[in-house]
C-alpha cells in the first residue's frame, strides 16, 4: 500500500510495514521538548504518576524562552523546578535563559531530523516539519508519558496535499503565503490532517521560509505539517 511521508514516518515509528489515516499507533519519539511555561506541569505529572526516571535524558530538550527573565515569582520557581529537574535526571539538552527559543533551537542544533518523530509540550511544535519529521503539540500530561516512557499514541492523520506552483515575488513572504492558505482552508478546515506542502514555489524558498509555512499549520488545526527533503534540507541541515 502507498503511503503518504507522514504516514511512512509514523509506520516505522510504530515498529510496522504500514499504518493507514485513523490507525491508532504507539509511537517511539525521537526527541521530546519542553519550555519554561509547558514544562513544569508535565514534570509535576511526571512525579504524580510515580515515574523515577526520564527515559532517555539525551533525547529530551529544555528551554526557557516563554517567561524570560522570570516576570513574576510564580516563573521564578518554574525555573527553579526546570533547573532541579534538569540536575537530578542528567538532561543533556538544557538551555537556559538566553540561550535560545524553543523552535530555533531545535531545528538549528540538529534535533528535528528528516524521518524522525519529535513532540513538543507547545503547539507549533509543528514548525519542524519543515525538514521532513514528523512534528506536532501534546499537552502537558502527554508529554509526561513520554518523559516516563518515550512512546506516545497517535492516530494516523489523513493527508491533504498543498501544491504551490510559481514563485514569490517581492514584497511577498512565505508568511503571507501560508496566511492566505490559512485564510482558503479556514481555522478549522484541515483538522487532525497533515498537511504536505509541495510544489515550485516551496522548492524555491529558503528553509527559514518552509519553516514559517510549517509553523502556521495549528492554525488551521492541523496535526502536523511537512515538506518533503531535498538538497536544500540537507545542506541547511
């Protein structure tokens, strides 16, 4: 059977030949992350269920970039809880404050990868699929279960493919590229899809430009969005 990238993705993933759109799967991660305004509640979860140890501390990302520096007492001890949490379970990933935002982060130090699967404790984790993985948002209580665990279930998304064909012409952006795809699709019409983005027009753009088309997906209320790799991808990369 003919499967789509995300699909493919999810398959091996899942340990399978072959998954198809509905299939409820259990999932290996590649790499998990997490912020300074997400985090907290998925390591309270992570201890409220008895968990003693992450699964893997050299697949797991931290950042603090959502309340930074620290705006209130409340963040304060969020950071402090990250920090702890990040000395006692040896993460190896850890950027502290100024060392970088969550989604340049993790495309810039190499954790999304093409074929890879990498969940985020924040919505546009989606962003990464810019470089061919999959990549999507949990809540804080799934990502604990990843944390313990490092599998997560999903349920395969049916595709829907978006070919732009031309080129942008300046002052045009990928960004007023993708909000006028939004604007077709509406804030509901491609939910729990994922979305491909094929064509002349993403083969042109520079990767930072797929990278903003991927990262505007939730808001059509996609599972995830994707552009297949290519040399670009790999040099970038």
């Amino acid at each position: 059977m003919a499967m789509t990238i995300t699909e493919k993705i999810l398959a091996k993933a899942a340990g399978k030949k072959e998954v198809s759109p509905g299939e409820i799967v259990d999932a290996r991660v590649d790499f998990a992350m997490m912020h300074d305004l997400t985090g907290p509640l998925a390591v309270e979860s992570f201890e409220k269920i008895g968990a003693e140890r992450v699964w893997d501390p050299s697949r797991l990302v931290i950042t603090f970039d959502h309340q930074t520096p620290a705006s209130s007492i409340d963040a304060a001890k969020n950071h402090i809880l990250l920090r702890m949490f990040a000395r006692k379970h040896g993460i190896v990933h850890f950027y502290d404050m100024f060392e970088g935002i969550c989604h340049q982060v993790l495309p810039e130090k190499g954790f999304a990868l093409p074929g890879k699967v990498v969940i985020g404790a924040d919505s546009h984790t989606v962003t990464y699929g810019a470089l061919g993985c999959f990549a999507t948002g949990v809540g804080s209580t799934d990502m604990a279960a990843i944390l313990a665990t490092g599998k997560t279930w999903l349920r395969v998304p049916e595709s829907v493919r978006v070919t732009v064909e031309g080129t942008l012409k300046p002052p045009v952006m990928s960004k007023d590229l993708i909000l006028h795809i939004i604007g077709d699709f509406g804030m509901d019409g491609a939910t729990y899809r994922a979305v491909e983005f094929t064509g002349e027009c993403i083969s042109e753009m520079s990767v930072d430009s797929r990278l903003t088309i991927c990262n505007m997906v939730v808001e059509m209320g996609a599972k995830n969005g994707i552009i297949e790799p290519d040399r670009k991808t790999l040099d970038w990369l």
